[in-house]
C-alpha cells in the first residue's frame, strides 16, 4: 500500500471578535495557548500553534477579531489580522450560527473577496442551536462568498472538530514537517504567562477596564536548587481610578488574579510559582507607539 503524501500548511482563523476563534485553536491542538473570555478584543497578537498527525501537520495563526479600529492598539490589531490573511494556506472564517450576517461579517466578507486564497467557513457553537436549523444558517451565508468547503463545529464541546480538520487537509500542498511534533507553539514561555494575568483580569474586572490593560513580565527566574519559578509582573492601566478596581478592596481583586494566573501557570510550566503582581497608571499607552512597542504589539514584528 502506498505511504500517504505528508501534508503541511499555515491556517489563519479570523473572524468578528468572541466568535470562539481562541477556543477552537485551543481544543484543536489540546492545551491551552491563546486565552479567551467573553470581552472583545481578548487577542491582541498573532499566535501560533501547531497541530501534527501521521500524515501531515498545521500551523494555526489565531489573529485579533476584525473589527473597527478606535486607537493605535486597535489599528495594530486589524493590521495584524487583515496582513495573515494573504499570507497562509487556508483561511478559516469562524461566524455564529445565525441568519442574519451583520455589518461585522459584512465587512469581513469584503476582505475576503480580495484575496485567492481558500476560504472555510466554520459555524461554531452549534450546540446552541436546533441541529435543523443549521442548514438555515448555511444558506444564509453561501451567498456572499464561494467557500471552498462550511463545517459547523462546536469548538467548546468539540463537536465536529475531527472533521474540520479533514476538511483542512484537503486544501493543504504536500510539504514538510515545520516543527516537531512536540512542539505546540512558538509563543515564548513569557507571552503565554503574561498572557493568562491578562485572561483573569479580563475575567474578573469590568467592561470599560480590559481593554485598557497590558501586562509586562519584569523577572522570570527558577530559584536555584528547588522546583520553584520567581514571577514579577507589573499590570498596566490608564487610570489612575482603574487602578483602585483592580487592586480591589484591600487588594482582594489583584489577589484572585494573582491566585488564579498561578494555578494555571503551574500547569503549563509543570512546577511550582511564586507570582507577584503589581499595578502602575500610564495614560493613554493604547495610543503611544513607545508603549505599544513595549508591551509586546510591535508593527515592525508583522
């Protein structure tokens, strides 16, 4: 029997934001790499994870949502989310299971229009809805693009998810093993750490606050002769009343951040974590490029 032809590619996943591109990425490779919640703007960078099988493997780029720019940082966001789009094998373009298609996703189908690559259109979280009403949803959306191929999938339950990347295979070129098979993601350890602080605090905090945070990693170090990792990182707000929500009455706010982040970080470093957090005002980082570039959303990376 003949040995099957090895497979790889790059494949972005875009969408409007929270549509469920982070938890698919996620599900998919089996651990968790790009954090998620229920706020907008949850990624802020390009992430890379990789998927491999016997006969072939993925590279997934899970980008910021598209969506309307209000600031530098946004502006930096659809750069990064619009530029991967030219850029890869396959596209996949997650939407909810809905027959009306709003202005968002109009948008976004506007984008597509321009490029040749092949576009997937992914329905997710179809454990929401009637299994009948899912081919409503399909017609509704067949018309404004030709897709290469709609999966509905419930990246949250993993419903589908096995055919989905089937489907992905399909439209990927022969080609070679890009990393091991060990590797999950190019992510520096630091990111992902700096990465799960901003995931509880996205969590825990008010709406209006989120999208005014970064998180910087200041010292990362094992504690010679023990299974122990020292964290200090300082979280990042524009005002100086932002500051007081965060740290909470009596600190209690920073302290369920704090104890949260930990837990999730011992799993992913597989050790123990001191973690210390601190909270410092700069106003208006979101629309300084010095800032920006500092805390890890440089265009100059792109």
């Amino acid at each position: 029997m003949k040995k099957q032809e090895f497979k790889s590619g790059f494949v972005t996943l875009i969408g409007r934001p929270n549509v469920g591109k982070s938890t698919l990425m996620n599900h998919l490779i089996g651990q968790k790499i790009a954090i998620t919640s229920d706020k907008p703007q949850t990624t802020r960078n390009r992430i890379q994870t990789v998927y491999t099988e016997e006969n072939g493997q993925i590279i997934f780029l899970d980008t910021p949502g598209i969506h309307k720019a209000k600031n530098k940082l946004g502006e930096y966001m659809v750069t990064v989310a619009e530029r991967t789009v030219n850029e890869v094998d396959v596209v996949l373009w997650l939407v909810e299971p809905s027959t009306f298609i709003g202005a968002g996703d109009q948008y976004i189908a506007e984008q597509l229009l321009k490029v040749k690559t092949p576009v997937i259109l992914v329905i997710n979280k179809v454990d929401t809805v009637k299994k009948e009403e899912i081919l409503k949803f399909i017609a509704a959306y067949k018309d404004i693009h030709s897709f290469a191929d709609i999966v509905p999938v419930s990246a949250l339950k993993g419903e589908n998810t096995k055919a989905l990347v089937d489907t992905i295979f399909k439209y990927l070129p022969q080609g070679p093993k890009y990393f091991d098979e060990d590797t999950i993601t190019d992510q520096p350890e630091r990111q992902i750490v700096a990465e799960l602080i901003r995931e509880k605090a996205l969590r825990l905090l008010s709406d209006e606050i989120p999208h005014g945070i970064a998180v910087a990693i200041e010292r990362m170090k094992e504690r010679p002769g023990s299974d122990l990792i020292d964290i200090e990182a300082t979280i990042v707000c524009e005002r100086d009343s932002h500051k007081g929500i965060i740290i909470g009455k009596k600190g209690d706010k920073l302290k369920r951040i704090g104890m949260m982040a930990r837990q999730e970080m011992e799993n992913l470093l597989d050790t123990r974590v001191n973690l210390q957090i601190w909270v410092k005002v700069k106003k208006d980082w979101r629309d300084s490029d010095f800032l920006l570039k500092n805390y890890g959303y440089n265009k100059n990376n792109l």
